[in-house]
C-alpha cells in the first residue's frame, strides 16, 4: 500500500475557485482600504483608484495614500493565501495570477497597458510581499510538529 502523505490530485475546478476567492479577497480588501484611505482625506471614491494607472504616484498625497492602501491589501491577500491556500508551494502561483488578472483588468479599463512606473513599482513591491508573507505563513503552518503519541500507551 503506498503512502497517501503529501499526495496531491490534480482538481481543475478546486484550482478555479481558489483563483475566484483569491480575486474576490483581492478587490474585496481592496475596496475596504481605498475606503478608509479615502475617508481619512474625504475624497471621493471611483473606480479609477483601483483600475486607473494615473492615480497612484508619488506626486500627490491621494496618489501616496491609495500606494499605502495596496501595500496594506497585500498584507490582507497573504492572511488570504494563509487561509484558504494553505501550501507554502502555491503562493507564488496565486499571487502571481491575482496581480497578472488586475493587470488585464487595468488594461481593459484604461483601454493600453499601464505606462506609469509607479504603477509597476508598487505592484511588483505588492507582488513580492503578499507572496513572500503568504509563504512564510503557510511554511511555517506546514512545518507545525505532528503529535504522535496521540493514543493510549500499552503494556507488553
């Protein structure tokens, strides 16, 4: 009988809706601190804050808040990866696709691909934190020690 430990089947419609869950907690705690960034400073709320290239930047304070609030979402989409992922391996894999399908969604929005360095900056600096946080996370819950002496002890 060979060993079902750390054995893996190949499941095409668990491997999509993980994708779907990751994209909604994406946009989902997204919202929620573009939200509270927004109302820390009373501007209005629009999707060019998540979709437009032209909004984050330096420059402007509104353009420095929404950076602080895609960092801070990144943080959350790890806790995401911890949750509902739970393999150190994949993480990359789904953080990966979560910023390249953002990526597509802001070049659908804006109708070419973003030309802002700032844009490109602050999702690969997004990118390598929710990956490298989310690995960590899930290492360090897959390493957790496995409790062996679980039964009763008998005497021979």
């Amino acid at each position: 009988m060979a060993s079902h430990f750390r054995s893996y089947i190949w499941d095409p419609v668990l491997i999509v809706c993980q994708i779907v869950l990751m994209q909604c907690i994406y946009y989902s705690f997204l919202g929620l601190w573009l939200a509270g960034v927004d109302s820390l400073v009373q501007t209005s709320q629009s999707l060019d804050q998540i979709f437009s290239y032209e909004v984050l930047g330096f420059a402007t304070v509104q353009g420095r808040l929404s950076m602080m609030a895609f960092i801070l979402n990144s943080l959350t989409c790890a806790l995401g990866l911890w949750f509902f992922i739970r393999r150190g391996k994949q993480c990359l894999d789904f953080t990966v696709t979560v910023h390249f399908f953002h990526m597509i969604g802001c070049w659908i929005y804006n109708a070419h691909l973003p030309a802002a360095l700032s844009w490109w900056l602050v999702n690969v600096a997004c990118m390598a934190l929710m990956a490298v946080i989310g690995e960590y996370l899930c290492m360090r819950t897959e390493l957790r020690a496995i409790p062996v002496n679980s039964g009763p002890k008998s005497n021979l």
